[in-house]
C-alpha cells in the first residue's frame, strides 16, 4: 500500500488564516497531474492548515521564492518526498513535543510516537515492515482533521471502516496470518448498532478495544479488563464466580468464550439454556451441576419475562380502555430493571442471586398485574352503573313525556297549550 | 291543605312568592317547526351549571403547581372515588358545551334571532362565546401534560404575533416569556376565577335580555302567522316548555355519562418543559379551524407575514361576526341574503378546516 506521498504530507493552499501570504509551491502543484496535484477545498479542511502551517513546515524548502530550484533546494532544507518509512518520525517532531503542541491545543496528548512503537504496526515498523499503518494510513495526508469532525476518518463512526481498509483485505493482509473477518462480524454487532445506527458514540469501535496508536489485539488475561471498561457489574460479578478460576486454567478468554470478541450479538435468555443457542452446554455436559444451574436460571428468566408480558398486556387493554394505569406503568418499569439486574446478576453463575432478583421482578408483575385486574373490574363496574344510569334517564325521560301529554290533553288544559 | 300547598302558603307569607311566580306563569314561548333549536341555549345553561359543579368538586384536590399539578389529577383520577367519573365529565361537558354554544350561536344566526331588538342578546352571547373559549384554553393547560403544554406553548405563541400589542398579550398570558409554572397559576386564576365572574355577570345579562324580550320567532313563521293567526301557537314557559327543556337536560346528561364512562378522558404524560415538542401537536378542536388556517398560510403574503394576515383576518371576522344585527337590519334583501351567504361560508369553512385539521399529519 504504497500511498501517493510523493511530495509528502503537506501542500497547502491559502486559503483562511496563514502565516504565509505567497506560497510558490501552489503554483505548479495546483495545476500538476496526481498524485502532485493538491486541491484548494481539500487543503481548506486540513487543521494543520487551519492552524497556520504550511507545505514547508513538512516538506522544507522556501515557498517565498519563486525559482524551483532555490525554492526546493537543498540549500533551503528542501525534504521532497517523505517516505513511508519517514512520517512516524516526522509527525513525532512536533507531535510529541509537548512545548511546541502546547501553543496550538494544551489538551492534545504527546504520547503518539511513544505507543506507536508499542503496538503491533510500530513492532513491525521498526523490524523494517513499511507496509503495516503509519500516521498517514489512518488520519490521511493533506486533508487532516481533528477526531471530533465527524467526516474524519479517525471520528468513532469511522475508525471501524479506517482500521478495514487493511484489515478488511485478505489480499493486502496475506502474510500476517491473521483474519480479516472482523469488520464484517463487527458490522453485525451490538456495539456497531448502538454507534452507527443510535449514534451513541460512546459505543466501543475497534480503537476502543485495541488502543489506537498502541493498537494491539487483547490477549487472554486482558480481554475481562478491556470489557469491563464499560461492563463493570458483569465483570465484578465473574470475577466472583467459580467460572473465573476454571477459564483462567483452561486458558479461556473471559467473556469473548460465551460473547464473541468482533461479532457480539444481543445476548439471549437462551444462550443460558441448555437447548438450541446455548453457550453453557459448550462445556457443560447434560445432567452436571452447570448444566441444571443453568436449565434453572434460563427458566426462571423466562418466567419473570412472560410474567412481565402478562402484565403488560393486560395494562394496555385496560389503557385503551381509557382507564388510568400510569402508576401501574411506572411500577412495571421496576420488574423490568429486575428482569435486566437478574440478567446481569448470571454473570456470577450463583442460582441463588439469580433468584433473588428474579423473585422482586415476579412480585413487581404480580402487583401490576393485579392493578390491570382491578381497572378492568372498575371498567366493567362504570360500564353497569351507566347502564342503570341510563335506563334511569330514560324512565325519567318517558315519565316527562307522559306527564307533557297529560298536562296538554284538552282535558287538563289548565297549563297546556294555548292558541291566540 | 296538601303539603306542597302548605309549603306555598309558607313561602308566600314570608316572600310574597306567589307575585314573584306570577310572570313565569304567565309568560308564554312560541311554539312552530324551529321550537327545537330553543333548547341549545339552555343545553348549553345546564352544561356550564355541570362545569361549575365538577370544577367545584376538582378544586378539592387539585394543586395548581407544575410539581404538583399532573400528580393531583392523576390522584384525582386514581385514588378519590368517583374521582374519575367527575374529572372525565369536565373535560367531556366542557367540550360538549362549546360545541353546543356554537350549535346555539349558528342556529340564532340562521333563524335571524339577532335582529331588533335583540342586539344586545346577541352581543352578550358573543362574549360568552368568547368567554367558553377562554375555559378551554385555560382549563385545557391545568392537568400539565406534554399536549396541553405545547399547546398551550403554540397558543400564546399565536397571540405573541398580534401587531404591537402581541409581544404584551403574550407576556401577559405566559406570566413571563416561558410557559411555566406561573403560567399554570395564572391560567388557573382565570380559569376558576376571572371566567366564572365574568361568565356569571354575562350570563345573567343574557337571561334577563331573554326574559325581557322573549323568544324571537322566525320571519317566515312571523309572516305565516300574520296570514293566517289561527295557527299562532305559543306554550307556557312554566311548567311546558321548562318540562321539555328538562327533558333535553337529561338527553345531555345521558350522553355525557356515557362518553365519560365509555372514553374517560385521558391524563397523558407529564410535562417536560426542556424535552422537544412531540410530533403533531395541536390545539383543542375548536381552535383548530384556525390553527390549521395559520399552518397552510404561506410564509409571506405580499410583504406581509402569513401568519400575522391570518390572524388579523380572523380578528376582523369575529369583530364583524359581532357587529352583525348591526348590519343585518330590516329594508332590502340584498345585503342579508348576502349575509346569510357569508353565515353558510363561516360555518362550512369552519367545520371543512377542523375535519382537515384533524386528519391532515
């Protein structure tokens, strides 16, 4: 993946706010054939440009002088094209010196270079591999911008797509002996859902797993910590359960050995039982103390949940009933925390707390139930004294008829009609 | 002496009943084809003593907070007994009165009840119109619910439009420049408070117009019974027509027991006043002529805002609707067919405008 940075990282145009005024390196290369060609909109959005530097500040030369010759010259610190095997050390100059950052964003962290050379791309870098990501192949060259722009490659939307146009092609990583599935799996993910299509960004893409500069694949002993980053009960939980001491001796990898690590789907009720869509039963062997643990705690989530539908059900019929259940609607809320406490609670592989939360949830269902009970009684119970309220009115009403007839007929016209 | 007569003898001693008996007995109520269309007036009578009833028995647990306010009807609605039953029949015979108020208005305005002498019925009755509306667009705002409070939002906002004076009326309403909770206790002071004196002090006006002048009879039955007088008929106010009037009461009474046991009036969801406004927001349906009306304006109509025409042509109309026994006066017949052409114009517009109002997204 020889990129096009032949003239290295920086041909910027002057356009917005620059030290320069003239810039001679546009003027041949804004009417050059790529890959030397720069374009003005391109340069526009780059933060380096926006911040004041410009084509010199990476490549060298004098852009004040218009002869090619001097302007590029060697005599003027001319650098020409940067090498792959030259930008990490090039981006470093400045990114990981903390005075010379400071002026531009004190919050930005000098420490890049440092991890790079930690993780598995700045490994192999180093043991002469140009071929693996440098600073380039993730945050682009001449068209940078900051990781909160969300048309940067390295926004938390985009990283998944940034980090798969190496790790997605089997062609390009033939030779490292590693799969290149896991874009795909992770587009089938949970996490990918809740950030690109819920857009909540703080949903893990594959930076949030593997680090970004110091990227690295977890191994074994890390994957529980790298989850319980954001999974900190679950965690917790398995840390306390027996489940902990016999992965760690079967050199199984926490939570990726029942979830997956790329293609992490919505957990099931019944990935806990022992039938179709079990994890349990990948180890557990019919008839053992896991396999009834987990036949028993499959069931009584299922219980809580159809005892929560029940009550759900029986709720909205008396809501469009037009009866008033919202305090029953809010105590419902309650049996489903319940229900996802208990779901959470399995972590710990312990019957016992399962069942304690399970057992709120059922006497929360049982309550809202009952409340859907009674406002279908008292809808029945209005519906009967309308009727005798109605029947009531109507007796009257004919009672009145009569009595109009009667004080009008011609034989009691006292009061009735008069013609004048 | 039986003892309704003992009674009589009684009250007669001390209050000199029977003298003031005496011209209910005597005063009479025409009787022809349109006699039925009396009766909305007093409908809408019985509807409005109902509201004062149930308002009296809400105001028992209401709080008018905007901490308190959605909870007290949801207890109300909940816990007291037959606390439903009372709540939903508000709501229902309050919407069943401005229907029948404005049944009374049109039927008035096409049997020509309005003309001489009776302007100032008609006035009086305009006010008490405006009056009802003033109930439902501040009552509607008391249960503090997501709906009533972006209505309410919208509602003031349209008033806010009003040239020169708006930015005031809006404030004024609001109670600031936000719906708030001091809009909720301002409305609420309207509601139970300013309305009913005002409506009391019109409704008595109207009653003792009524009284004083009678039930007025159509032209064309006018003209019939000049021709031929033996077809005049007229019954007695006390006890014939007040019979049947009680009669349409309890017609009124069943139905509004049934709508609020049948659909007892919905609670919603408690305001949110940071939380965006939902989808679909509109007002009660009898400002939704207008409402829908200000949406389907274009944004500009030559250099003026849609908006701002919209309202000031609605604003000319009512005056004009008003004034009406003032235009309408007796000589030739040209300008009242005209005005009976703009009446059925009026009344199709509005019912054309609601109906697409409730369906349109």
């Amino acid at each position: 993946m020889w990129l096009p940075i032949a003239f290295g990282v920086l041909f910027f145009l002057p356009v917005g706010v620059s030290a320069q005024t003239t810039n001679s390196c546009l003027d041949c290369h804004l009417v050059l054939d790529p890959p030397q060609k720069v374009s003005r909109e391109e340069a526009a959005k780059d933060i380096h440009f926006q911040k004041g530097l410009n084509c010199t500040s990476c490549h060298g030369g004098d852009a004040t002088n218009d002869d090619p010759n001097i302007a590029m010259g060697r005599a003027k610190g001319f650098k020409g094209k940067i090498t792959r095997a030259q930008v990490p050390a090039l981006c470093g100059s400045c990114h990981s010196n903390g005075s010379y950052m400071r002026q531009y964003n004190p919050s930005l962290r000098t420490d890049q270079l440092s991890l790079y050379v930690t993780s598995v791309h700045g490994k192999l870098f180093a043991h002469g591999d140009t071929k693996v990501a440098v600073c380039v192949d993730c945050h682009s060259t001449h068209s940078i911008r900051p990781p909160a722009d969300t048309q940067s490659t390295v926004n938390p939307v985009n990283v998944a797509e940034t980090c798969s146009r190496c790790h997605g092609s089997a062609d390009y990583m033939k030779g490292y002996k590693i799969p290149t599935g896991q874009f795909n799996d992770y587009s089938k993910s949970v996490h990918h859902e809740a950030l690109a299509v819920r857009g909540d960004l703080s949903a893990p893409t594959c930076t949030t797993c593997h680090g970004s500069h110091g990227a690295t694949p977890p191994g074994v002993a890390s994957v529980s910590a790298v989850c319980s980053t954001c999974h900190v009960f679950q965690a917790q939980l398995f840390d306390a359960s027996p489940h902990k001491a016999v992965f760690l001796a079967m050199e199984l990898p926490g939570c990726v050995t029942c979830h997956s690590n790329h293609l992490i789907a919505h957990p099931t009720d019944e990935m806990l039982s022992t039938g179709a869509g079990s994890v349990c039963v990948k180890c557990h062997l019919d008839g053992d103390a896991g396999f009834l643990a987990a036949q028993d705690i499959h069931g009584k989530l299922k219980k809580l949940e159809a005892a929560i539908s029940r009550s759900d059900q029986i709720l909205d019929q008396a809501e469009s009933s037009g009866m008033e259940v919202s305090q029953a609607r809010l105590q419902q809320a309650q049996g489903r925390d319940a229900l996802t406490k208990a779901r959470v609670t399995i972590h710990g592989a312990q019957v016992e707390q399962v069942n304690s939360d399970v057992q709120t949830g059922m006497n929360v269902a049982e309550a809202t139930y009952q409340a859907g009970v009674a406002a279908l009684a008292e809808l029945n119970y209005r519906r009967k004294g309308l009727a005798v309220s109605l029947a009531t009115i109507i007796l009257v009403l004919i009672g009145l008829r009569f009595y109009i007839k009667h004080i009008e007929s011609p034989s009691t016209a006292r009061h009735g009609d008069s013609s004048t | 002496m039986s003892l309704s007569a003992k009674v009589r003898n009684w009250l007669d001693e001390r209050f000199v009943w029977s003298e003031l008996t005496a011209p209910l007995k005597k005063k009479t109520v025409p009787k022809h084809k349109y006699s039925y269309w009396y009766f909305l007036g007093g409908i809408t009578l019985f509807l409005f003593m109902i509201q004062v009833f149930t308002g009296i028995l809400l105001l028992l647990y209401y709080r008018p907070s905007s901490n308190e306010a959605f909870e007290s009807v949801q207890y109300i609605m909940t816990r007291v007994k037959f606390g439903w039953l009372v709540r939903s029949i508000h709501s229902w015979s309050a919407n069943l009165m401005v229907l029948t108020a404005f049944m009374h208005m049109f039927s008035v305005f096409f049997l020509k009840a309005y003309r001489k002498p009776r302007e100032l019925t008609w006035l009086s009755g305009i006010v008490l119109l405006g009056l009802v509306l003033g109930f439902g667009f501040s009552g509607y705002l008391l249960p503090w619910n997501t709906v009533s409070f972006f209505a309410t939002k919208v509602g003031t906002e349209v008033a806010g439009q009003v040239p020169v004076v708006g930015h005031g009326i809006m404030v004024f309403l609001r109670g600031g420049e936000e719906v708030t909770g001091a809009t909720l206790s301002r409305f609420f002071g309207f509601h139970v408070a300013l309305l009913p004196g005002l409506a009391t002090l019109f409704i008595g006006l109207h009653l003792l117009l009524v009284q004083r002048l009678g039930m007025s009879v159509p032209k064309s039955v006018e003209a019939e019974w000049k021709t031929l007088p033996k077809e005049r008929r007229e019954m007695h106010f006390f006890p014939n027509f007040l019979l049947r009037e009680l009669s349409a009461w309890y017609v009124a009474l069943a139905v509004l027991g049934a709508l609020a046991a049948i659909w007892p009036w919905g609670l919603g969801v408690k305001a949110d006043p940071f939380a965006p406004a939902p989808t679909g927001i509109r007002p009660e349906w009898y400002f939704l002529f207008m409402f829908q009306t200000l949406k389907v304006l274009p944004a500009k109509l030559g250099p003026l805002d849609g908006e701002l025409v919209g309202i000031l042509a609605f604003s000319v109309g009512a005056l004009l609707w008003a004034l009406l026994p003032f235009f309408d006066k007796d000589g030739t017949n040209r300008p009242r067919r005209w005005i009976m052409g703009a009446g059925i114009f009026v009344l199709t517009y509005m019912v054309a405008m609601t109906i697409y109002g409730y369906f349109a997204a």
